[in-house]
C-alpha cells in the first residue's frame, strides 16, 4: 500500500466516525485565484500580482480603523468583550433598531453557518437561486439538508419561480442581494411580493455582503423589510465595502427572538477585540465609507468602458464585481491574465465557462487588465 492509499484509507475511518452528511463535503482547497497575494506573486514568479478574484476592497481599511486596531494590540492578553456591546449599540443606533437585534459573527461566513446549524435538520429542503454565493448550499449540505437551486432568469433572481418551489418541507430560502457572482439586484417590489406571498414558517435570509456598493434607488433594503415579517435574517459584513476582510467581522439582523436563537450557539469569543475595534472605527467613518462606494462606482464604469473596447459584453453591476462575457473559454482568458500578473475569477464554478467574475479594483490595475483583454 503507497502512502497515498494509506492517507485515503484513514480518511475513510475518520469519515465514519463524522455524521454521514459530511461524505457530501469537501476541504476547501484554494486553487491559484483564492491564495493571498504573497502565494500567488510566488507561485507566478511575478513581482506585483493585481488580485481582483476575491471582492476585495483594493483601497484598504479606513486609517482610522487602522488606529483603532493598534490601539487594541496591547491588550491582546485579555479577552475581549464577548458580545461586543459599543460596536452592537452604535451599528443599532444607526439603523434604528434595538441593540438585541444584531448578532455579530466572525465574518458572514460564520453567520450562514450558525443559521444552518440553528435551524437545519435532515431532509429540510433550502431554497437557493443558481447560480450564488457557496457557502449556502456548503452550509445546508453539512447539515444533512437538501439544497434546492433555483435557476437565474436573465442572471436575475427569479422571484416567481423561488415561489413555486417552495414545499411543506422547505425551511431556508437563501437570498443574495446584490448577487454574488452576477452584481444583480432584488428590487423592493420584488421582495415585498415574495414577503407577501412566503409562507410565514419558512425563514428568509438576505445576504446583503455587497448592498453598501448599491445606488440604484429600487435596490431592496431588508431592514425596509424587517417590519413586515419576523422570520427574516439580514446578513451584512465588514468584509466589503469597509475593506477590513481579514480581521472576519460580520452581523446578523433580526428580530429578538430569532437572534437569541442564534445567540444559542454563538461562541463566545467568536469576534476579536481587533476586528471589533476596527469594525467600530471604520463604521463611524461616514466620508471613507461614501468615498469608497464613489470610486466603485465610477471605477466600475471605466471597467464597462474596458470591456466594451474588448468587444465583450457584461452584466450591469450594483457591487464590487462584474460578470463579464468573455465568448471564450473562460479558464484560458484567466491563465493569460495570469501569465501579466492579474488573477480574476472564472465562471466555471459557476457554471458559466465563457465568463469572467472581475472585482472593481484600482483604475491604474483596470487599465492592465484592459491592455491584456485587448489581446484575447
Ligand atoms: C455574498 C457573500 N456573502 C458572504 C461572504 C463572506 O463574507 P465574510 O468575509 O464576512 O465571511 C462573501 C464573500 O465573498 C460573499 O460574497
């Protein structure tokens, strides 16, 4: 037996030891587009790589969640305040709710996880439109859940046909809003139409990740939603449009009774003292957030302008994204955009082998990608 078949074999042991849902899951093995910059400048012989794969915000944090963050580096031998009240009271301040109806989480991530854990049983069925962010369907697989896509319609959320999907047995319906891979968005009107329509036992989640890089005034706005249903979850994250993704803040809004329930089984310490400084920090710093949603706007325009000289076609964005049609292989337009240095994402985990998921990066980093789009 090689050490190969050995390593297989102890997997399988370990695999019967774990609930049988997991023989659905796998590691997740990050392939060149997801390794932090450092990997992939080494990987590719290159001195700057521009990473425009992941949704980043290529400006950086705010300084002044820089600071904040210092500040709190001395005090790493104590443990943080387990449920971050000054960041909880100020972000409810704002949006006009009461301080017990957001749950902060190590990113989105971990949110999307304990709302599966909370609520998911097997053979519960979970609504999600196709194609999306991962960590749904990941998240209903760990549990023994069923996944359920849901096809776009003209790579929008298609309202009528999540409708007509739903049975006694689903429990979730995921929404993304703007739509990772796609940038598209849930208009009001369509979601207060699903809101009427979704039986009231079935729990509504709207993942608004990208929803500060919206200005479209149709865009839908959960907390609009919020008094109108008390099963819904908002979920939002430092990870975007304040640029803090490695310090893994995120939040859930809700009602009360809801986020108690997911309060249940939060960890206690699941949100650093530095990401909560930094996530208070960068929350109060109105000019940076407004001036980082301006250049993705106008940055975004320049991209559209880039492709359109390429000759290839696009999907009008509200993120920090946009799905471009390359009208080729999509993995060979990625490996030549490796070859100078600039990493995007491929469609084909998808399921979209001719596209391109660009994050809206620096204009300087656009116009090289543009210069390499030109030659494809
Ligand atoms: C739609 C969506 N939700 C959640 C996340 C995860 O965010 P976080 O970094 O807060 O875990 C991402 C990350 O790309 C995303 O695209």
């Amino acid at each position: 037996m090689d050490n190969k078949e050995v390593v297989s074999l102890r997997e399988a042991h370990a695999l019967q030891l774990a609930r049988p849902a997991l023989a659905q899951l796998q590691p997740f093995e990050p392939d060149l587009a997801d390794l932090p910059i450092e990997k992939m400048e080494r990987e590719l012989g290159q001195e700057r790589v521009v990473k425009l794969s992941f949704n980043e915000n290529p400006y950086g944090p705010s300084p002044r969640a820089i600071e904040a963050m210092q500040r709190e580096l001395k005090h790493l031998n104590l443990y943080q305040d387990s449920k971050g009240d000054d960041l909880r009271r100020t972000i409810t301040a704002d949006l006009e709710i009461e301080p017990d109806q957001i749950i902060l989480t190590n990113g989105a991530d971990e949110l999307i996880l304990l709302t599966s854990l909370a609520f998911l049983e097997p053979d519960d069925e979970v609504i999600i439109p196709s194609p999306t962010f991962g960590q749904y369907r990941a998240s209903t697989l760990a549990m023994g859940a069923k996944p359920l896509p849901v096809p776009l319609a003209n790579f929008r959320v298609d309202i009528e046909s999540i409708l007509e999907a739903v049975s006694s047995r689903t429990k979730i319906v995921f929404l993304c809003n703007p739509n990772n891979p796609t940038g598209t968005i849930i208009t009001q009107s369509e979601l207060d139409f699903l809101i009427q329509k979704l039986p009231e036992n079935i729990l509504l989640v709207i993942d608004e990740a990208y929803i500060d890089f919206a200005t479209y005034p149709d865009c839908a706005f959960g907390l609009n939603t919020l008094p109108q249903r008390e099963n819904i979850l908002l979920i939002r994250t430092f990870s975007k449009i304040h640029g803090l993704a490695a310090a893994r803040v995120g939040f859930g809004i809700s009602h009360t009774p809801l986020i108690n329930i997911l309060e249940r089984i939060r960890p206690p310490f699941n949100v650093s003292s530095i990401g909560q400084a930094g996530a208070l920090a960068s929350w109060q710093d109105k000019v940076y957030i407004n001036k980082m949603r301006e250049l993705n706007t106008s940055n975004r325009e320049y991209l559209y302008t880039l492709l359109e000289a390429a000759d290839m076609s696009y999907v009008p964005s509200q993120a920090n994204f946009v799905l471009a049609d390359v009208k080729q292989d999509a993995v060979a337009v990625c490996r030549k955009l490796a070859e100078s240095g600039i990493i995007v994402r491929s469609g084909a985990g998808f399921g979209l082998p001719q596209h391109l998921r660009i994050t809206i990066g620096r204009k300087e980093d656009l116009a090289r990608l543009g210069e390499v789009l030109q030659d494809c």
